[in-house]
C-alpha cells in the first residue's frame, strides 16, 4: 500500500490518501469539503480537474474515456502518484448534458 498527498489548488489543503482509499473518502475522514451527491461516479458533483499528477478510476462512468484522463471523479479515484487537483472544475460533457436538460425543458413548456 503507497500513500499520496493530495493537493487542492487555490485552497492550500493538502491530504494523504492512500492508493486503496477514494480521494472522497480521505477528504470526508480529514474534514476537508469535498461536494459529492451519488459516490457511484454518475452525477459529476464530485469532479476536479487533474492539474498534475494520475489516478486510477474505472468505475467512474459518467466520464469518456479522454475526460477520465483530465478528471477526476473524487467518489471514484484513487491516486497513483502525487496529485494536484482543481475541484470544482466540471467535464465538457456536462455542460453538454444541462444544456440537453435545459432544452428538454423548454420543449415541454411548449
């Protein structure tokens, strides 16, 4: 088991996490607020982008292929080396998502 430290840019927090433990995981243990909403890698509540460093997540499914290599779904990953993340930093695909949501919405007021 190897431990990482995990560190969110712009806030100055820093945690270790171990490479079997979710980043989520380690933030709720350490008191750090971390948003999520499913923990099963769905709803993207939980995304940062990976400013350095690599995670393992094949389970977080609400990401393609190429944004799983830009972002980390925190309810998900798990690091593989020392990391630096933006959280709050959201995949293309869901912007594309609301805006489906949005003009779905919009047809059923019509």
């Amino acid at each position: 088991m190897s431990e990482y430290t995990v560190e969110f840019v712009g806030t100055g927090e820093k945690i270790q996490v171990s490479d079997k433990q979710t980043i989520l995981k380690a933030c709720i243990e350490e008191g750090i607020a971390q948003e999520y909403s499913c923990r099963v890698g769905m709803c993207l509540a939980c995304s940062a982008k990976i400013v350095s460093g690599e995670v393992t997540q094949p389970a977080a499914r609400g990401l393609t292929e190429e944004e799983a290599e830009e972002y980390a779904l925190t309810c998900m990953a798990r690091p593989k080396s020392d990391l630096k993340l933006d959280r709050g930093k959201y995949p293309p695909s869901i912007e594309t998502e609301t805006e489906a949501t949005r003009d779905a919405a919009a047809a059923d007021d019509d």
